[in-house]
C-alpha cells in the first residue's frame, strides 16, 4: 500500500490553444460546407448559447464551445473595425 500521509502531485499538460479568429473561420467554412448561412448561425449560437446552431461537421462544435461567446463578439468586433478604418 502507497503512503497516504504526503501530497501526490500530478501535472497536467495544456492543450493546444487555438485562437477564436481561428476558431471562427474553422466554424464558417464548416457551416458552409453543410449548405448552412453560416452568418445565421453563428449569430443564433452568440444570441441563445445553443450550440446546436453550429454544425459538428469537422469538429466546429466543440470547438466553439471552447471560447466564451463574449471573445467571439470581440473578435468579430476587432475585425470589422479594422476592415472599416475606424482606428
């Protein structure tokens, strides 16, 4: 039997990190592939949280899942402004 009487430590290794612009382009071009609007429903998935909105077609749900949807509007955000010359 092991000593219970001390501290086990284990580490666990991060996983890799993807960006939520990535992450967006990734969901985009799966929603598309799907004959899906994908402005729609990524729109739904940020309004409701229902992750139904985006397809698992090449893994694009869990991985919108893996980002709060306040990044999404961000990300969404940072990039319009840039495309319009704002800043």
């Amino acid at each position: 039997m092991s000593d219970l009487s001390n501290t086990q430590f284990f580490k666990v290794e991060p996983g890799l990190q993807i960006s939520a612009k990535d992450i967006l382009e990734i969901v985009f071009k799966a929603l598309e592939e799907k004959g899906y609007n994908p402005v729609n429903q990524i729109v739904g998935y940020i309004m409701s949280g229902d992750p139904t909105y985006i397809t698992s077609h090449n893994g694009a749900r869990s991985l919108v899942m893996k980002v709060e949807r306040d990044e999404l509007v961000e990300e969404l955000l940072k990039s319009y402004i840039e495309n319009h010359s704002w800043e």
